[in-house]
C-alpha cells in the first residue's frame, strides 16, 4: 500500500506543481510539503532539457589538455610534464647469446590479478637480402628486475613460437577479453614478406590462446605493409578494433589509422599525425605511435625522428639523427591534435608561420639522454602498452633506447663504448608519471585562475588530482551567468595545500555536494604556487532514504 500511496503523491505533485527552468535551479526541501517528511536538498532535482540544456555532462576523470572543459585562464598556464626515467635504467638488456639485436619494438602488458608484467621484446635475425624478426618473452613482478623463462626446454630460450612467415616483425600485442574464442584471446598484427621479395610485404594478424604460441590468420595479407610497430586493441567506444601503423606503401613517416570488425576485414588507412610547420624546425618525421586508451579520451604516445642525415651531428644541430617521444591527444580515436608545451595544439595552429623554436623544445614528452653520458642518448621508442599500466597512481612508460644515434654504422659517428665493447648499449627503459600527470594548470606565486564551461555532474562529489603542497587551491561554484552560488562562494571553500591525487572539494557547512548535482554550474579555480591536473565526479557516501509519511 505505501508503494501505490507514494506512486499516488507523486502525480498529483506534478499535476499540482508544474516544474520550470527556475523551480529546477532551487533546492526542492519542500517538494514533499504537506505530505510529512521533507526530501533532502538535491536527491529529486529535476534534469531534462529545459533544465541542463546544452552543458556538459561530466562523467568521468576530465584531463586539462584541452579547452573541452576550460573556458578561461587568467595569470595561469598549461605545462606539458615529463615522465621520471627510473635511475636502474636500462631494466632489461642482452644477457644470452640467441637475443640477436634486442630490444627492437616491443609490448608490455600488466596483469593486475597475478600482479606480473609480461613483455614481447622484437630482435633481429641477421639473414640474406631481407630482414626479419624474432619474438621474445620475459615478466617481471615490478617492472625493473626482469626474468626471461626457458620457453624452449631444450635450448633454455626465451623465444615465443611466432608464425612461421617470411620477415615477420614489428609486432604489437594485446589481449582480447571480449573474444568467445579461448584460442584467439591474444591478438597480434605484424609485418612479414611470404616470399622473400619487396612485391609482398605486407601486414598480418595471428591469434594465441597464451601470448605465447601464435598460428597465423588463414588469409595472409590484411593490410597495407608497415615498417614499424604496428598497434592494436579493442575499442570498447567504438565498438572496433583499431590498430595505429605506417603511412604507405610506399612507407613514409607519417601515422595512420584502421580499424575492423572482425580483425580480418580493415578499412583503408587514414592519415592522422603528418608533418606541419612546426616540424620543420627540426625536420621531424614520425616513426610510430603506441596508442593509450585513457578513460574516455585517448592519448599517442609518438616516437620523433629528426633530422635523418647519414653525417655525423653538428654542433648547431644537436637532435640530428636522433629520436625523442613526443605526445598526441584525442576525444574520439581518430581526430588528433599534438600536445605542445601548453597542451593540445590544432592542425591550423601548427601550420601558422612563426618561429618554432621554443615549441618545438617544449613539445617533448619523454627526452633523449645526454650525448655521451647517458645510455640512451641516442634514440629512443616507445613500447606499446594497450591498456594504461597505473601502480600506486604512477603510470608506467617503457622504451627501447640506445647510446647510438639512429644510422650510426653508417656515419662514422659512433657512440662512445667500452674498450671491450662491440656494439652499441641497447636496453628496454622505464619512466613513471604521476597518475592524470600529462599537462597540468600551473599558476605562480602570484596567483591564477582557471573557470570551467557550463556543466553538471551526478553524484556527491568533485574530486580533483592537484599539488598545492607549496601554495594553495581554493574554488567557487558559479551559476551559468556567472555568478556565486550561496554558501558554495571563494569564502566558504575549504583550501586544499597538499599534494593529492584525490582532493574533494568541499565547502564550510556541507558535508557533501549533493546540492550542486544535477544542475548547470561553473567552478572556478584560484591557484597560488600550485598545479592542478585533473578532475573527477564521484558518489562516496550512501544515499538511501527512508520512505515519506
């Protein structure tokens, strides 16, 4: 009976109390008066067209790369940030005599049950009139110390049985949880010529139950041949799979874009990161980009070739023939914007003519080392991680990298070894970034502001990933028009001064902010000294009520 008595209260509620644009926008304490108890501020507002309009909706962790959410900045700025390279670099390098020029392209996958990270390193196989690939394995517990099984009992080799094709390389990884079939669950695509000669290359796909060992697809070529990495996953927005690979043929460096249904049948390429103004500063080329799905954006993290030369590096030209990791940004997958020292930048932008210099400095992601200093001063590559690897909020970067620039055995231009030395240190890198990390809003000790666009979000609280441990952050909620919200103003925020990566904003009198849920506003941010990353809608606290009288 209290379940047809409440169903019955209700329609003559919305009978009697017809609901409007500004009845919306108020607390509805006294939607039930007359009836007994009153309902909470905010658990029955009412959200349609008329109320919201054309806000956005916030549902999940919003990064500061873009303007999507930013409306304003004054006397603050973005910053594109640095991952920290880990100081036992090189983690993973040459210790048995079958790894032929390892580490090549590589994929590390993280395992968060079993707490293991599992790695496919490429080498090369030194043959006659063509090159080719081999596949090798090894895990490791934190992503520094690295063991590489015995997959071949008899030899104690660590190589993974891979499809036995002609020039088969540049493979990347993943693992597909939506497949049915138990013998597919790992997907790979690769590059491989079936008959030795430059007429067949092309790119292929194979499938393991393990990761471990592959059978290749029935159908051989699939796509157009890439000579890098070729990248995969399962698109679960799309509803896709797509794969990041080489312009061409011919094979330029420039990236492109397929995608399938099926992962045999794929769409032409579509070119998505090309050459623009800023690049010719250092006539920057682009060898591949391992893609991170991140939430609901996308991030490409993108190895940069400069200046390709077979002289060696001159003084004015340090980056000559050397490679560094630069970042790319996207909403949807297949539309791209570079990320520049302050954050995404668009195709016309990049095109602008003017001096590049600085930018072109500032859009480095992950640098190379010092020259003669470092091991992997030469070049470096990212390795593909097809979910984002995150371990006590850092997110894990690995990298194949080398003390030798990119033709150094052409050039006479050799990195500096060790008397005993005959080749070039090459090894597999790390380097963490603190979780959301990749652009922050950065304001001095003179103070900033950033001001959001109009939105709303579901739920009772806004939580944001921030350092203010040497300033502080203080916020107010607006209306659309700008103006404070009562009891949620600058006054009654409660300062954040530390560093977090899961601040909740509250405000004085308010144990949550259940009353600014599901209506349009506006925050607006004051930041002195202090960097702010991201922000996040969550429900923290239980919500249930009892019934009304």
């Amino acid at each position: 009976m209290l379940i047809f008595f409440l169903m019955a209260v209700t329609a003559v509620l919305l009978i009697v109390h017809p609901a409007t644009a500004q009845d919306d926008r108020k607390y509805n304490e006294d939607q039930f008066a007359g009836y007994g108890r009153k309902s909470p501020p905010g658990l029955f507002r009412n959200v349609n067209d008329a109320t919201i309009g054309d806000t956005i909706l916030l549902r999940a962790t919003e990064l500061f790369i873009d303007d999507y959410l930013v409306e304003s900045l004054q006397g603050t700025r973005r910053k594109l940030n640095q991952p920290i390279k880990h100081e036992q670099n090189p983690v993973l390098v040459k210790t048995a005599p079958w790894e032929e020029d390892i580490p090549s392209y590589g994929t590390v996958h993280y395992d968060d049950e079993s707490k293991q990270f599992r790695m496919w390193y490429q080498g090369w196989k030194k043959t006659d009139g063509t090159s080719a690939g081999l596949l090798y394995y090894a895990t490791s517990r934190d992503g520094i110390h690295w063991d590489k099984p015995a997959l071949d009992k008899q030899t104690g080799s660590n190589i993974v049985t891979h499809p036995p094709i002609q020039g088969f390389q540049c493979p990347g990884i993943f693992r597909d949880d939506t497949e049915p079939d138990p013998r597919r669950r790992y997907k790979m695509l690769f590059s491989c010529n079936p008959d030795g000669t430059a007429a067949t290359w092309m790119t292929s796909a194979a499938f393991s139950p393990d990761g471990i060992e592959w059978t290749a697809a029935e159908q051989t070529p699939l796509i157009p041949f890439s000579d890098t990495q070729i990248c995969p996953f399962w698109d679960a927005r799309s509803q896709r799979y797509v794969a990041f690979l080489r312009f061409g043929p011919p094979n330029t460096r420039l990236i492109s874009r397929t995608e399938s249904e099926d992962f045999l049948h794929w769409a032409p390429k579509i070119t998505i990161l090309r050459r623009t103004a800023m690049d010719s500063v250092q006539q920057t080329q682009f060898y591949q980009m391992a893609p991170l799905p991140y939430g609901h954006v996308y991030l490409g993290v993108v190895g940069a070739y400069h200046d390709e030369s077979l002289k060696p590096i001159p003084a004015d030209k340090p980056w000559t023939d050397r490679q560094d990791v630069q970042l790319a940004f996207s909403r949807d997958g297949v539309v791209w914007k570079r990320v520049g020292g302050a954050g995404a930048m668009k195709h016309a932008e990049l095109n602008q003519e003017r001096d590049w210099s600085d930018s072109t400095r500032e859009a480095v992601f992950l640098p190379y080392g010092k020259r003669d200093q470092d091991w992997d001063w030469g070049y470096i590559t990212p390795y593909y991680t097809p979910e984002p690897i995150i371990i006590d909020d850092r997110i894990y970067f690995f990298y194949a990298g080398s003390n030798a620039k990119h033709w150094w055995t052409w050039t006479g231009d050799p990195p500096k070894l060790d008397p005993d030395a005959k080749s070039p240190i090459m090894g597999v890198g790390l380097a963490t970034l603190r979780r959301d990390g990749f652009v922050s809003l950065n304001a001095g000790p003179e103070g900033g502001t950033m001001t959001t666009r109009p939105f709303y979000f579901l739920g009772d609280t806004l939580e944001v990933n921030a350092d203010a441990s040497r300033g502080s952050i203080s916020v107010e909620a607006l209306d659309v028009d700008g103006n404070p919200i009562r009891d949620f103003d600058r006054a009654a925020s409660r300062s954040l001064t530390t560093d977090n990566v899961r601040h909740a904003l509250a405000w004085k009198g308010h144990k949550d902010l259940v009353p600014l849920q599901g209506r349009p506003i506006r925050l607006r941010f004051h930041l002195n000294n202090a960097r702010l990353f991201a922000l996040t809608p969550r429900t923290r606290n239980h919500h249930w009520v009892r019934a009304y009288d």
